[in-house]
C-alpha cells in the first residue's frame, strides 16, 4: 500500500517520501535512503528536497537527516549529498 501512495505522489516526491519514510519503521532501513538520493544530479536532489514533507521538520530533508542520523561517514556522505555541490558530469574534451 505503501508504495502505491508513494507513486501516486510524483515522481520527485515519491522520493523525498521514501527519504522520510527510511527511518520510521521498527528498525531503520538505510538502503531506502541510498536509493533515494545517491547518485543523483544537484537538480535532482533539489526536487527531491523541494518534495520533502514533514512538519516535525518544518518540511526540511536537510534538517531530518541532522536529526535523524547518527554521527558517522554515512551521515556526513548524506548531508554532502544534500548541498548539491556535486561536480556535474561534462563532455570528454580529447587534445586531439
């Protein structure tokens, strides 16, 4: 059920939803998190945290990760995500 609301939301927010949704459960599921926003361009994450609902958070992914994750590499590697300073992919320019 889960996932059908999920799709039904949007693309970017069904992302922004299953971001959110990763730490909710019993247990979290890291991997939901990953899938969401890793290896994503900056467009794409800002959509993704342009879709990001969560009053607790005043509708801030930034600020649920801060919250949210505990203090390690991965944390650090989702919050530099979430900058959206990522080098983006260009043309190979050969010499020749």
């Amino acid at each position: 059920m889960k996932a059908c609301y999920a799709v039904a939301l949007g693309r970017w927010e069904s992302e922004a939803y299953w971001a959110n949704f990763w730490y909710q459960g019993e247990k979290s599921r890291r991997e939901l998190l990953i899938e969401s926003l890793m290896g994503r361009s900056n467009r794409e994450i800002e959509k993704i945290k342009d879709g990001f609902n969560d009053k607790k958070y005043r509708d801030s992914l930034r600020q649920c990760m801060e919250k949210e994750l505990k203090e390690d590499k991965f944390k650090k590697a989702v919050l530099l995500v979430l900058e959206e300073k990522k080098m983006e992919e260009s043309r190979r320019i050969d010499g020749d």
